[in-house]
C-alpha cells in the first residue's frame, strides 16, 4: 500500500512570532503562531510542525505557554522542538498538547536521549532534525558528490544552524535511525529561504541511505518545488514555511496541485 505524502507548513517562532529567515540568518517577522496555525489546520495541512529557533542558542527551553495554545486550535498531529535537552523537556512538550517532539542539538550532544524518548514515549513521539549544509572539502573521503565538478559532502548543523559539528549528515542519518528515530527532519541550510526548491541531492542521499520516513525542508518557493522533491526522491513528507505564510499558495491549493500531477495526497 503506498502511504500519501504528506504536506506540513512549518511555523519558525522567535520571540513569539513565527519568522522567516535566509539560510538561518536574516530574520523577519511573519505573523502570529496561533492564527496561522488555526489557518493551516482548516486548509488540509497534514501536520503542523512548531521550532522555536532560538532556544537552544539560549539555552532555554521552548516556551510552553505558545505551544498550549497552537494545540487548542488545530486538530492535525503536532511536532514540537527547540532547546529539547532532557526527557522531561520533551514531556512538557507532549503535556502542552504536542503529538512528536523534534531534536536536534540535544541528540547530537547526548544521542542516546534518542533511545530513551523512544522507550519512555514510543518512537512515532520521536522527529530527529538535521540540519545540514553543503561543506567544500577536497579531501573528504566519504559520501563525495560531484556536482559541476565541484566535492562536497554534507556537514551536520546545531544551535540554529550556528555551528558546525564535523559530523557527516548520511552517517548521522543512520546512526539516529539505529538509536530509534521515528522520523527525520532534514533541512538543508544551503537552500533554506532561497524559494529556488529543495535539495533534491541531499533529500535522495538520505532518503536512499535510511528506512526511516523523512520529512523534506528548505528551499520551497512554488508547488513545483513540492512536485520535483516527491517525482525525484522517495521522501515520504515536504515542509513548507515561505509559500504559506505570505500568502502566495494555500495548502488546499498546493494538495490539488500536487494531486493533479499524480503525487497521492489526502485532499
């Protein structure tokens, strides 16, 4: 049977709005979390997915209050992350109403908090986000791509895409896989906010190299950017923030787009 793709707007919250930035940088305000996300929830958005993006740079943990009241007024499931550090950070989050809760920087930092979310909330609770950008290095040995003649492999992200870890992102994408990821949440920092469609190299290296479902993210600008990133890998979900928020495309428009060029949604 295959299973439907599924279609996530993704609220990015700084300060208690939802924001939109350029390859993690350059941020700019794009409304109120709650609306938006009452909006998205009636125009057919498979799931809803809230970062709060500043909070592991801060060293604090997402803000609670905001992700209660978003759970109120949506009826799709919930992915929570940001500044999750420990096992009572991600039962707060679940408390307030979310379905999944996504990590990043802490399962980097600890991977074996991987492990135990599962076995304390199951693993379809646990979304291991990745964000990785395209590092140009000569003389890396594994996981080479050529692209116009150009080597590149992919180096894993955290604190917002702040820092760089030396980890390769397809060896970081097994390992969460083996430590019992439920899902992956693959950002590419590259084309985050560019609106020039998703990195359909890294997309497919992951996607190819692990079973778990991915969630592709960063780059989308128009339903095209959906249609190519589904036609060209096996990824299972695409997030979408810029195309949403402003208005150009709704989710419902966007689901019958898709549908009419052969890609199985849920309308």
């Amino acid at each position: 049977m295959t299973l439907t793709k599924r279609i996530i707007p993704c609220l990015d919250v700084a300060n208690g709005r939802v924001v939109k930035g350029l390859h993690f940088e350059s941020i700019k305000d794009a409304g109120d979390p709650v609306l938006l996300a009452e909006k998205y929830s009636r125009e057919g958005a498979d799931e809803l997915v809230f970062l709060d993006i500043t909070a592991s740079q801060e060293q604090r943990e997402t803000i609670r209050s905001l992700v209660s009241k978003v759970a109120q007024v949506i009826d799709i499931p919930f992915t929570v992350g940001g500044g999750v550090k420990t096992l009572q950070h991600a039962r707060d989050i679940l408390l307030c109403g979310a379905d999944k809760v996504a990590i990043n920087t802490g399962a980097v930092k600890n991977p074996e908090i991987i492990t135990e979310l599962m076995s304390l909330f199951g693993k379809q609770c646990v979304v291991v986000a990745i964000d990785a950008k395209r590092n140009y290095d000569y003389t890396k040995g594994k996981n080479i791509f050529s692209e116009d003649s150009k080597k590149f492999w992919f180096e894993v992200f955290i604190y917002g895409g702040k820092t760089g870890t030396g980890i390769d992102a397809i060896e970081w994408a097994k390992k969460v896989q083996q430590l019992g990821a439920g899902e992956i949440l693959l950002t590419s920092i590259d084309k985050d906010g560019t609106k020039d469609g998703y990195d359909i190299i890294l997309t497919k290296a992951i996607v190819e190299t692990v079973s778990t479902p991915v969630i592709a993210s960063g780059g989308c600008g128009e339903p095209l950017h959906m249609l190519e990133v589904f036609k060209k890998t096996d990824v299972d979900a695409a997030l979408a923030a810029s195309i949403f928020h402003y208005e150009t495309h709704s989710v419902d428009r966007v689901k019958e787009y898709l549908k009419e060029n052969d890609v199985d949604v849920r309308l």
